[in-house]
C-alpha cells in the first residue's frame, strides 16, 4: 500500500512538472542515483515508476528517477541531450534510432553480460536489432510486430465478413463499395503517415524493400510507378479519407474524430499500440494482406522499444543492475507486464501467461504478425532522413501534387539524393 501511495505522489508531482521516482531529494544525496528517460502515456508511466520504487526498496541508497514524456519532441530531446552530455543513465529509444545514433561516437555502452542475465533472449533478435558493428548495446523491451485491427460491427453494417481474409485488391473493392454507400465513411483509417507504412509494405512485396544495407534502392522505376498506380486507387475510391481531414492526426490516427466515431473500419498497427488504436470501440485483429509470391512479406517485426546504457554514465554498472531487474525480477515482469509490448524474454512471457496478464487478443494478434513477418528492414531504411524522404513524397501524391510516374521518379530521385549524404 505504502508503495502504491509512493507512486501515486510521483505521477501527480509530473503532472505538476517535476518528474521523478524512487526516493527523496535527500536520499539521492547520499547514494547512488540513476536518471531513465522514456516516452509513452499513463498506461506506460505508473507502472514503469512502480518497479523502480521496488528497485530502490530492494537495493538502499540507489534512487531511479523517472523522467518521461508523449511521443513528440522525444527524439530530438535524446539527441540533444547525447550531444551535450547530459543524457540519463538509462534510455528507452525507438530500435530504428540506434543504428543512426551509434553512429555519433560511443553514446551507448556495451550492455555487461556478466550483470544482466540476456539468456532469455532469442539471440539472433539480438543481433538483428540490438548491435552496432557486432557489439550488444540495447535490450528489446518486448516484441512487437505489425497486425490489423478491424471493427467487425463496422464491416457487417456494409454486408462485409468480419472474417474476410484482406487481399490488395478486394481492399480497394470493399472500401470503393463502402464509401459509395455512404460517403463519409471509409474503410481505411490511415493518416498520412501510416498511408506510407502501407506503401512500405507494397513495395516490398513486388521488390523485396526501399533500401538494402548497402546503402542501395532496390526497387525499379516500373515498380515504384505500379505501387503509387496501386494507392491512387485508395484516394480516388474513398478508400481512405482525403489527406487534408487525415494530416491533422499525424502520428496519432487514433484520435481522429471519424476514427473514433467508427466511420472507418480498419487499420495498419503495431501488436505494441493496438490497445491505443482500438480504444474507442470493440475491435479485433486480422492478418494484413500479402499478395501470392510476394519477394518478402513486408509486415515489421522487431523490438518495441530498445532500452540504452548512455556511455556517459557515472553509474553504469548500477544502470545494467536496474536492466536486469527490468527484465527478470518476477515481480518486477509483473508490474510491467505489457506496458512495453509482450516481453522479448522467455521467462518473462511465462511468468505474465501464469499470472493472466497477457490477453488473448494481444497474444493471437502476436502470434499471427510473427506467422506473416518479412525480412528485418536495413538500417538505412530505418533512418529518420529515409524516413522523412519517403513521407515528403508520399505527402505530395497523397495530397495530388504529383502523378503515380512523377511519385515515381521523385521518389528514387530523392532517396538517392539523402542516401548520398548519409
């Protein structure tokens, strides 16, 4: 009881603008102290804040002080903080910025196998997602793959199977069907930036991916035309609403009205964030669509989130102490549960399964993403400048600035263009 208090003063003093975790001012003073940064919502936050006071009440005189936020902004506040040499002692970042980041100098320590206990881990998810030149220097907080989360009620009010099995083309024939029937409704919900994660997915499926690691497009100027000729036929259809209702719920298509409202069916998601995304109404979870003798499926698996060790730590040793208990104190798991995704170690699932804290949904929706996960992406296709490239071209066609060739053009010009700079 007197911990739940503890961590209910903390999450009202953030709210006030003093974030912090796991001890007095005064107790910092006179041990050792630690600073974790991560980003996420309330769901995220108070349990996070309630394993580091068990950390602090199991080890006295080490203090974890939490400092969080939302999404925006997040980024550049590590990479400033990186920069300046004021970054926490242990950092939650996006897997896609590690690659990017290391390549800075030497921000992350190598993570201290003799202190953290990594048996647990699938060792090739390691090396896939967690290394920089062959050198372990994050931790995936929990796997997280791509799923579809449908409104069943949604898909029967237009005579459409909850159960359909989603292919590219009757994605087109349903959504033309739905909004035809009643214009302001329509089957996709994604917003701009999810409208290019759709396309990701296309490409690869026709050419394997956007980027390989040598740093090489690997998709041809046919192909790129077929894809965007693909997603006119979203826009023209009402497949998915118009760029300028969407663009307003950038990064957050969650929250659009129209979404929430259930004037839209469906959506690309993450297993990590479907929770969010499904919120507003009783849905489910589909596979998404992967044409027949697709190069590679497209759909994503990789780490929710990685936790880092900054180089600059004073206290590093502690920091890989508090990442061990994060990930194998049984009661520490439990806190946590999926507040960062289903866990990436064994044991951890088996001790959330034992305790009913991982749901059906989450886990089926788990299940299925890993059954359909294509190949890793490349590191430079993860880059934030690829990123941004591809987006500011998507946004241009999504908005009918350019013509399916001339996003095809521009699309390989501009990525040669970033791609030469990096």
């Amino acid at each position: 009881m007197i911990r739940k208090l503890l961590v209910l003063l903390a999450v009202l003093l953030a709210c006030a603008g003093i974030v912090t975790a796991s001890g007095s001012a005064e107790a910092a003073s006179q041990g050792t102290a630690l600073r974790m940064l991560w980003w996420g919502s309330e769901s995220r936050h108070a349990p996070t804040l309630e394993a580091l006071d068990l950390y602090a009440e199991e080890n006295p005189g080490v203090t974890v002080s939490g400092e969080y936020q939302g999404w925006d902004g997040y980024y550049q506040r590590i990479a400033t903080q990186l920069a300046g040499g004021t970054a926490a002692d242990i950092i939650q970042i996006d897997q896609p910025w590690l690659h990017e980041l290391c390549t800075r100098g030497d921000v992350f320590a190598e993570i201290d196998t003799s202190i953290v206990d990594t048996s647990g881990f699938d060792p090739q998810f390691l090396e896939d997602y967690c290394t920089f030149e062959g050198t372990l220097v994050g931790l995936p907080t929990g796997v997280s793959v791509n799923t579809m989360v449908v409104d069943p009620a949604f898909l029967e009010r237009f005579g459409i199977d909850p159960d359909t099995k989603w292919t590219w083309e009757n994605m087109v024939e349903y959504g033309k069907m739905i909004h035809e029937a009643d214009p302001t409704c329509y089957l996709n919900g994604a917003s701009p930036d999810l409208f290019r994660y759709w396309w990701e997915m296309y490409i690869a499926q026709i050419a394997g991916g956007v980027v390989n690691e040598d740093k090489e497009i690997m998709f041809t100027l046919e192909q790129a035309t077929q894809s965007f000729e693909y997603f006119k036929q979203w826009l023209d259809y009402g497949v998915v609403a118009p760029f300028s209702k969407t663009s307003l719920f950038f990064q957050k298509f969650h929250e659009n009205p129209d979404w929430i409202s259930g004037k839209m069916g469906l959506s690309w998601s993450w297993v990590a964030s479907m929770e969010k995304d499904m919120s507003s109404r009783d849905m489910t979870t589909t596979t998404l669509p992967v044409m027949e003798g697709a190069e590679n499926s497209g759909v994503l698996m990789r780490p929710a989130q990685l936790f880092v060790v900054s180089e600059s730590s004073p206290n590093k040793e502690e920091a890989m102490k508090v990442l061990d208990f994060i990930f194998n104190d049984p009661e520490a798991v439990k806190i946590l549960g999926t507040a960062r995704a289903i866990p990436a170690v064994e044991g951890a699932r088996a001790t959330l399964v034992e305790a009913g804290l991982i749901s059906e949904l989450a886990q089926r929706a788990t299940d299925e993403g890993i059954a359909q996960a294509g190949w890793p992406q490349s590191t430079w296709q993860m880059n934030s400048s690829v990123a941004q490239t591809m987006q500011d071209v998507i946004d241009e066609f999504g908005y009918g600035e350019l013509t399916p060739e001339e996003a095809a053009a521009k699309m390989i010009e501009s990525l040669e263009a970033t791609l030469s700079r990096l």
